[in-house]
C-alpha cells in the first residue's frame, strides 16, 4: 500500500460526560484529498484538533508520518474558516513569516546581517512561489486590507503549504465565502490534486496529503478523491462519533466541466448513511475505501 501519512487508531474523545468521538480509526495515504461530512456538533472539529495536537484525545492514538502526535508538530497544518492574517504585513511577508520563525534567530539577524538578508531573500522567493500556486501571483505586495475575503483565505492557505505539512487540515475553509470565490478556490484545491496525479506519474511521492471538513456535500464531492462521513447515527452512537462512511469520491482534473449531476446516488446514500437519525446501520456498514482498494490491488 502507498506511503501512510496520517493514522488514527481507535480515537476517542468525551468533555465530561458527554461523549463526542468513539473508536475513530483512519488511514490516509501520501497524496489523497479527504473530504470529511456530518451532522453539526457530531465531533469533526474535535477530530481535527486532536489530529493537529492542540487537543490529544483522551483515548487512542495518533501518528503522522509514523510519529505519535501529542502537540503541535511540524507534520500537521491547520487553516480555519476564519483564519486571520498579520495585518501589517504584505502577502509575500504574511507567507515567509512561518519560515522566517522558523529559520532565523535574533541573534543571526544581528551578528550574521548579511547571511540573514540573503535567506530572507530565498523565503521572499518560496512564498512568492507559493502564492503563484495559489493563483495571487500578482498580489505578492498588497496588505490583508487590501484583500477579498477569497484572497486572504489563498494566503492563509499558501501560508500553511510552505511550511511543507505532511497533511494539511482544512476545517470547513470556504464557509465564509460567496459562491463564485468559493468554486474558485474548490478549482484551487483541483489544481493541488493535479500536482500529486503529476508527481505520481513521474514516480514521485504525492506532495498534498488535505483531510477537509466541509458541510456542503457537492464540495466534498467534487475536491476529494475519498469522503468520509463521522456521525453518531449508528447502532452504538449513544458512545459517540464515528467513522460511518469511508468510500472513494469521483476524481476532476482543473479543467473539467462542474458536472454535479453524477453525485446525486452517492449524495443520497451519505444522506442515509451519515445523516439520518433513524437510521440503525452497524457503524462499518458504509465503510470500504480499503477494503475496495484491496481488493483492487488484488485483481
Ligand atoms: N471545549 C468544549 N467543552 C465542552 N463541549 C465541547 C467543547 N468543544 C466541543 N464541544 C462539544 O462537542 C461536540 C462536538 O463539537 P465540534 O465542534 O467538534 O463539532 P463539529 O462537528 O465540528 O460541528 P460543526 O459542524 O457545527 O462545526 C459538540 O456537542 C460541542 O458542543
Ligand atoms: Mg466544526
């Protein structure tokens, strides 16, 4: 099987009594676009925060790239909804910052002037890099003031890519947005896809591992290449959430015509599976991504 980038094995988490997330267990592999949906309040935030290592779970456990997470980490990036940029700083610099923090010292700023400024030089040209695979090459110098809502949310993005994460979590990332910058941006993550099925096809290892919670379920469909479904609507939902749907979702190239008819069968069976109340499946019933794809591999 391909390069696991991100492991959850038995995860649960509970504040109090209340018990949000039950036995979630997850595989992802090196270059797969996650879209994750479920009902609101079900415990898909948690999910991530766990996963970014801001909030470890109270039980279970979780590696990226093979290495448990217990805080934050170099492995795991994070953009939110409403993520907010350093209003002081032009795009370029808002994105080099990580790195900048990163690489530089106070005191190699001040007793290695020359070599500092030649490296800041070399993060400038990273983050403008960045922010052209974004789509906002040609806003490297404005201020987040200065931005569309859609613009800050690219940067916000490019800003978590050039710390090269081994998996990026995007938790509901286009929420705020009007419909036309929201499909822009869906096009974006298109264009990310299409740079792992090019790394692939050279024998490279997929360089954007995204695990994206969204609850419009045309978006997941159409950006991801694997949905997920966490709900407590299962026979043992009284313990919490978990994972009740894990199959593949139709692949797009960037250029493709935005064909969301296609989805209608599978967006009914996720409204069965993952979001009905009355439903009283077992939890795995839904659940075949690796399964299929062994089966597959088998053939
Ligand atoms: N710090 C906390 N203390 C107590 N309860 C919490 C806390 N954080 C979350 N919860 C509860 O845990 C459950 C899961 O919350 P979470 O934010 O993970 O859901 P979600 O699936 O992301 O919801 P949404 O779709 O609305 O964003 C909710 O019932 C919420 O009220
Ligand atoms: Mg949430």
């Amino acid at each position: 099987m391909s390069q696991t980038v991100l492991g959850c094995n038995n995860v649960s988490h509970w504040f109090g009594t209340k018990r949000v997330l039950n036995n979630v267990n997850l595989e992802i592999a090196a270059g797969q676009i996650l879209a994750v949906v479920g009902p609101s309040g079900c415990g898909k935030s948690t999910l991530l925060r766990a996963i970014l290592g801001t909030h470890p779970p109270k039980a279970g456990e979780i590696t990226a790239n093979g290495v448990p997470v217990t805080k934050p980490n170099r492995n795991v990036g994070i953009v939110y909804q409403n993520y907010s940029l350093y209003d002081f700083l032009t795009a370029r610099d808002n994105v080099a910052f990580g790195l900048m923090l990163d690489q530089t010292s106070l005191s190699r700023r001040v007793f290695q002037y020359f070599h500092w400024r030649q490296l800041r030089e070399e993060q400038r040209a990273q983050a403008t890099e960045l922010l052209d695979k974004v789509n906002l090459g040609h806003a490297i110098n404005l201020f987040p003031h200065e931005m569309s809502g859609g613009m800050r949310q690219r940067v916000a993005i490019a800003q978590a890519l050039i710390m090269k994460p081994k998996i990026l979590l995007l938790d509901e990332p286009f929420g705020a947005l009007d419909e036309a910058t929201r499909e822009e941006l869906q096009v974006m993550l298109l264009q990310l896809y299409q740079e792992n099925i090019d790394a692939r096809s050279v024998g490279k290892t997929p360089p954007h591992t995204i695990l994206m919670v969204t609850h419009e379920l045309n978006e997941a469909l159409y950006v991801s290449d694997r949905i997920i479904g966490l709900s407590q609507y299962h026979s043992e939902g009284a313990n919490g959430a978990t994972v009740v749907y894990d199959k593949p979702a139709p692949v797009f190239r960037p250029n493709d015509p935005r064909d969301f008819e296609q989805f209608e069968g599978q967006k009914d069976e996720l409204r069965t599976a993952v979001f009905d109340p009355e439903i009283n499946q077992h939890h795995s019933d839904y659940v075949s991504f690796w399964k299929d794809h062994s089966k597959h591999a088998e053939s």
